[in-house]
C-alpha cells in the first residue's frame, strides 16, 4: 500500500517516512490496521503493509486494502489439503498438464516441432475448451489459460483433483500454489517447477532487466518475477497490463539471496497467465 496514516491523522507515503520517528505509529488510513514500512531493494519502490503476525496487523474484511481475491478463493481453501496422490480414489478426478517442455523457447539449435506447443494454432478452442457437456470437466490442460481456468472450479473439485505433470502425480494444490509456499520450496534449496499464483502489486522495468512483484498485505511474503532483457522480445506485457491484476506464472522456484525474497525468471509470454 502507499499511504498510512500517523496518529495526528495526517497521511503519508512510504517516501515521507522517518525511521525512527513513524516506528510503531503508522496505521491503514481505511481500517486502522497496524501497518509497517518496508524498505526499496533492487525490485522495488519502498511501500507500507501489514504484517499479519497478529490480528492488530490485518486489514478488516471490508477494507479495500483486503485483497480478498475472489478468484483466488478455491485454491486458497485446498492450501493445506493434500489427498495421497498414489492412492487414487473413485471419486478424483484426473487433470493430464500438457504444457510442453518449459525449457522449449529457450534452447537453440534444438529441431522446432511442426507447429509449437504455444504456436496460435495451438491455443485454438479443441485444445482449450471444456468439452462440449457441460459440467464435465478436463481431462487435459494443455495451456496456461487452460489451467487458469481450471483453478476456478470449487474447492470441492479442486480438492479432489489429481495433477499429472512431468510424469507424476501430484495433488493439485501441490503444482499451483500461493507465494507463501513458493518461499517455502525456495529455502529448501529445490529448484522445482510450480504455478504460483497471486496479485501484482508494482512492476519496475530498468534498461536490463523488469522486476514484477506480488502483493505483500496480511503477511504474503515476497514474490517476484524476474524477466531479463534479453527476453523483452518474447515477454511483451507491460506495467498497465500489470498491475493490480491477478496472474498464475510457471516458472523454476528459487530463493535470491541478494534481494533475500523467492522469485522466478520468466521469459515468454506463455509463461504467464492472467486470473480473471
Ligand atoms: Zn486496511
């Protein structure tokens, strides 16, 4: 966020602050939340959050700085809900990800199959749409958007939806996660393939490199995309497109320890997905 308020009611932004002095007093002008400062980096712009360590820290549910995404409602609910994908049961239901090789746009001199797996013709309605029945649903998700779309289903279908990707089974609340857990792989050190979802809150692009970071209210830790310049061709969304937006990016999981924050490097624009 970039206001809060002092306790004399005056406003200010995360530049007017002064260590020291707005220590412990800055408060969401909207509900009051206890907000901290948060300084710039190499990604980012300095800005102000809650922490949500304690409830005195956390926006209301009617504050507009809530972020209570909607779209984002199922999969957040299955957070921690982790079926034994070994053991499959009747009542799962089995989604095939077909996304094609990550790595494919980035190799050279490799053969380039007839038509790509992210070529337009691809993205065609037989390869994307639901089946013509109605709440039937997938069996396969060959693109992000595909994906995208499935994640909206009930907690009730996601829950019980098995991810075959790369060969293994895997919950789906395993292969499409929230920055939270992002971080958690990141400190294990496995440099792992997820779909992580979440809300963009600023995007900062320099001359060599584009830093996109995910909203950080209630205790969401840091989350940023990184795009190198050398794939501005090939990764064309801009700041407006952005910002504010909800998206699910694939990418490797890594933990930064220069910026100290989770990120992916991303250089497609199949990469990334709007939530809508
Ligand atoms: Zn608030």
């Amino acid at each position: 966020m970039q206001n809060a308020r002092l306790p004399d009611g005056s406003i200010i932004n995360p530049k007017e602050y002064i260590p020291g002095i707005h220590d412990g007093n800055l408060r969401c002008p909207y509900c009051g939340a206890k907000v901290i400062f948060v300084s710039t980096n190499t990604t980012r712009e300095p800005f102000l959050k809650t922490t949500g360590k304690s409830t005195e820290s956390k926006h209301l549910d009617n504050c507009p700085q809530k972020r209570n995404v909607e779209v984002f409602n199922s999969i957040k609910q299955i957070r921690n809900y982790h079926p034994d994908p070994t053991r499959p049961s009747t009542g799962q239901h089995v989604l095939h990800l077909e996304l094609g090789d990550l790595y494919h746009e980035r190799k050279a001199n490799t053969s380039i199959p007839e038509i790509g797996w992210d070529h337009p013709k691809k993205q065609l309605d037989y390869a994307n749409q639901y089946p013509d029945k109605k709440n039937e649903l997938p069996d396969r998700a060959r693109t992000l958007k595909a994906l995208a779309r499935y994640i909206k289903n009930s907690e009730a279908v996601l829950a019980s939806t098995i991810v075959k990707f790369n060969g293994a089974f895997y919950p789906i609340s395993e292969i499409v996660i929230d920055q939270n857990m992002a971080h958690d792989i990141a400190l294990t050190g496995n440099e792992l393939e997820r779909f992580i979802y979440g809300t963009v809150f600023s995007v900062v692009r320099l001359e060599k490199v584009m830093y996109i970071n995910f909203d950080q209210q209630d205790g969401a830790l840091p989350f940023t995309i990184v795009v190198f310049q050398k794939s501005f061709k090939k990764f064309t969304y801009t700041k407006e497109k952005l910002e504010g937006k909800n998206v699910l990016v694939r990418g490797i999981i890594r933990f930064n320890s220069r910026t100290n924050q989770t990120e992916t490097t991303v250089w497609s624009n199949s990469q990334l997905e709007w939530v809508k």
